[in-house]
C-alpha cells in the first residue's frame, strides 16, 4: 500500500478510534506536547508530538489536546494568532484542522478549564505539558508506569492498539525504511580514510532532511560501536577501522525506522572482523528465520545469544560447553542488550509506558546480566514490528573489570580474544514485521552481507 491520501487517513483515523471505544468506554484526553523555549519562546527545542496523540490525530500539532469519547473525537486548539503568523506564516484554522482529522467538534485550547475532570489521560514525557495535563484534570496524573484505575485501563487498551499496526502506519513506517536505507548507503559511500565520524553522519542525515523526513532517534556513527549508544562524532576514521551507524528516519505522520549496518573503513573487512562480523550475521538471519506469529520474543533473544555462544566456542574466544556458558551470561560479556524493540510511531515503541507494552501482563524484567537489557517480552502477533539486532562489542568496563575476569577467567580465552582487538563494535539491525505466514524483513533491501557492504562503500566516489 502506498502512503495514504487524506481520505483514507481520515477513515483510518475513525477506525482506530472505534477500535479504542471498543476496549474503552470512558472518555479519553491525549495531549500533543510544546516545545520548550531554548532561550526566548520563539527559539524552541525541536518539536515533536506525543505518539498517542499522533495515533489518533495523525497531524503533529502543538499545544493541542483531543478527547476521545466512545468514538467521538473533540479537539482543544488555539486558531493562529497574528503574532504567530507574523513570524511564522499563515497556518490552518482550528476548524480546518477540525476537518482534516474528521473532528466532531473543536473549542480553543482555554474551555478545557471548563472540562468535566473525569476523563482518563496518558501523562506526556514533557513536563510543561505535564503540569497543564495536571491543572487541566485537577489531579496528579501518574507516571504510566503507576498508572492505575481508569488511566490503566486506557493505556492497556491503546497499547491493545497500538502492538499492531494497521496498513496506514505500515506503509508510512515502509516510507521510513525505504529513506533510511538511502541512508546507509550514501553513509556506506562517503566512508573513507581521514574523514570524520561528523562527515558521515551529516551525508547520512541529508538524504533524510532531503526527504522530509527527520531523525527517529539521535544517530549513532562512530568507529567506537562498542559504546552502544555513542553521541560523539569527532574521531577521524582510520584505515581498518568499523564503522557502526545505527540511523534512521521518521515519517512525517511519525512512524520510524531504525537500521544499524557496520563497514570497514578502507572497503575490506580483515580476516578477524570478518569472522565476528558473519557471526553476528548468522545470529541476526538465525533470528530473523524464526519470527511469526505466536513466537516468544524471548526466545528469539536466546537464539541470538546461542548462536552467538556457539560461534565464539568456535573461533575458541569462548571455552567450555554452549549450555553452560549461555546459563553462565557469558554471552552477555560481547552481547549485552537485547535482540531488539517494538518498532512503531517510535523507536522502543511505547516505551513511555515503561515496561507495560514491552513486556505481557505478569512478566517483569529479569535482573540477570544482559537479559535484564530486553526490551520486549511477548508473543509475536501479526502487524508487529521489531527490530532485530543482535551484536558482538568488546566493552571496555566489562571486560576489563577484575570481577568478572575472575568469575569468567576459565570461560574466556583471553589471549584468543585479544586476537580480534580490530573488533570494538559490530551491530547488524533490520526491521521486521510479523505477517500471517512468518515475518516480512522491510529493510530487507539494504545489503548486511561482507562482500556486498565492501562492494558499496568501494563504489565511493572520492
Ligand atoms: N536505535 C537505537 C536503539 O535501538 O536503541
Ligand atoms: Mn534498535
């Protein structure tokens, strides 16, 4: 399906929200969210609207809130002041945005002071927000985390939503996909000895300004991709260096994409990063060969972990029997996040809610060693979208620490591993969706294998 028109939007628009009357019957108030002044109110942090606003408003509006009421949708909104357009250009009215959203009825943003309280909300992630939510309701609105009562049954029921995506927000989290991989592949063609970090993300981010499109999460692209989540990009990229960029793009209705892919810097894998590499790849197809519906997202982190655990036994890093290395976390010392996230009109989709989407009713997080790092607990069901990303790192603080060189010092071969010393990083990440008959991979597009990463980052033209 292509990116839908206005009219389809519209009528997806009123379908989820017969689809939230029916599992609620309460009336519901989300709010989109403000953007907070850098340093006067006209120079704002950069704006984006709460999620659960966007899935039932779809148009990313500031300062504006909705109610939902047994399907009925009312919407609070200030027309544009003659400020606003003086510096900032004419805008929709109230009404027209009323229209576009299919609205029943719209009232500028100050008769929410007349409000009957009793309606349910989701507290939003911004405390500017936060505190009108609060004033507004004349109540504390707790973390989603404490939820309880009726705001707990309204956020059940839009994570109920929310797990699967419908055709609209498939094909917009596909248009996400399509420009990320662009992405990557001008990223993958800009690599080259003595050039910046900075230099290969800004050629990453520019196919996606040029589309419209914005970033799903801050970027990571660095040639230290054993800091999972690196925000630096100062280092100058040296030859036989990795080269992990985990980049993706959001839509304009807000539905992302996250890929990671890893390169050499001078187009050749060595013999070393090219073993760990095809590991990380057997685990990443490994899981991505076992996705369907009904499947245990937990399990598809034990097979990452296995396949993980078995490689490195082979190549000798690792010593000892795969069971008992996998019951000892020993993996975890090279793979210590999980496998990957729901994926949606966020990246770690819904992840505002704590672990309440991630995780089915009655599990918890486990507090062992990397597994308490997975970030989704269910079965698979269909119109689910996840990553897949397993990696191998060699993290500095955990492999150096003198406890766990004692506790792991006959499972690890330490001599074997300081072999692989060119290997600080590696991530392979694709988004998947679950589809009756299995799983569709909607980066699948975008190469992961040695040979083909080397023929692109050597078609550079520089
Ligand atoms: N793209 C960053 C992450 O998945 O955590
Ligand atoms: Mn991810």
């Amino acid at each position: 399906m292509n990116v839908p028109d206005r009219n389809t939007l519209k009528q997806t628009l009123k379908q989820r929200r017969q689809n939230l009357a029916e599992k609620f019957s309460d009336k519901a108030l989300f709010w989109s969210g403000c953007a907070p002044s850098r340093n006067f109110p006209a120079n704002t942090f950069p704006f984006r609207a709460s999620s659960h606003f966007l899935y039932f408003a779809e148009l990313p509006l500031k300062n504006a809130a909705i109610e939902l009421d047994n399907g009925k949708l009312t919407l609070f909104m200030d027309n544009p002041s003659p400020e606003s357009i003086l510096w900032g250009g004419q805008k929709p009215s109230r009404d027209k945005i009323a229209e576009e959203i299919g609205a029943d009825a719209a009232y500028p943003v100050s008769d929410l002071a007349n409000y009957n309280a009793s309606a349910a909300t989701i507290a939003v992630p911004n405390p500017i927000t936060y505190q009108q939510q609060c004033e507004y309701l004349q109540r504390e609105i707790p973390e989603p985390s404490q939820a309880q009562g009726k705001d707990l049954d309204l956020i059940q029921a839009v994570i109920g939503l929310r797990l699967s995506h419908d055709e609209s927000a498939i094909a917009q989290i596909r248009q996400a996909a399509g420009v990320s991989m662009e992405a990557h592949q001008t990223g993958m063609k800009a690599t080259a000895p003595g050039k910046t970090e900075a230099e290969i993300r800004a050629a990453m981010e520019s196919v996606i300004m040029a589309h419209n499109q914005t970033c799903a999460y801050g970027s990571i692209v660095t040639v230290h991709g054993e800091v999972l989540h690196n925000e630096a990009y100062h280092h100058t990229l040296q030859s036989g260096e990795l080269v992990l960029a985990d980049v993706g793009a959001e839509s304009p209705g807000g539905w992302v994409s996250d890929i990671t892919r890893t390169w050499p810097v001078n187009g050749q894998f060595s013999a070393t990063q090219r073993e760990l590499y095809d590991l990380v790849l057997a685990a990443h197809d490994a899981c991505i060969e076992a996705v369907a519906p009904g499947v245990e997202y937990q399990d598809i982190h034990w097979k990452a972990a296995a396949v993980i655990t078995e490689g490195l036994v082979e190549l000798g890093i690792l010593q000892g029997n795969v069971s008992d290395l996998l019951a000892n976390d020993a993996h975890a010392l090279f793979f210590p996040h999980g496998v990957g996230h729901l994926l949606g009109l966020d990246v770690h989709d819904m992840e505002d809610l704590g672990d309440l989407a991630g995780y089915a009713p009655g599990r918890q997080r486990s507090r062992r060693f990397g597994l308490g790092n997975l970030r989704l607990d269910r079965a698979l069901q269909i119109g689910m979208t996840v990553t897949i990303e397993p990696g191998f790192y060699q993290v500095p603080t955990i492999l150096n620490d003198p406890e766990t060189r004692e506790q792991y010092q006959n499972m690890i071969n330490w001599e074997r591993l300081a072999q692989f010393s060119d290997v600080r990083g590696i991530r392979i990440e694709d988004d998947v969706l679950v589809t009756g008959d299995g799983a569709e991979v909607l980066t699948s597009s975008l190469p992961c294998e040695c040979k083909t990463i080397e023929e692109i980052v050597n078609a550079r033209q520089i």
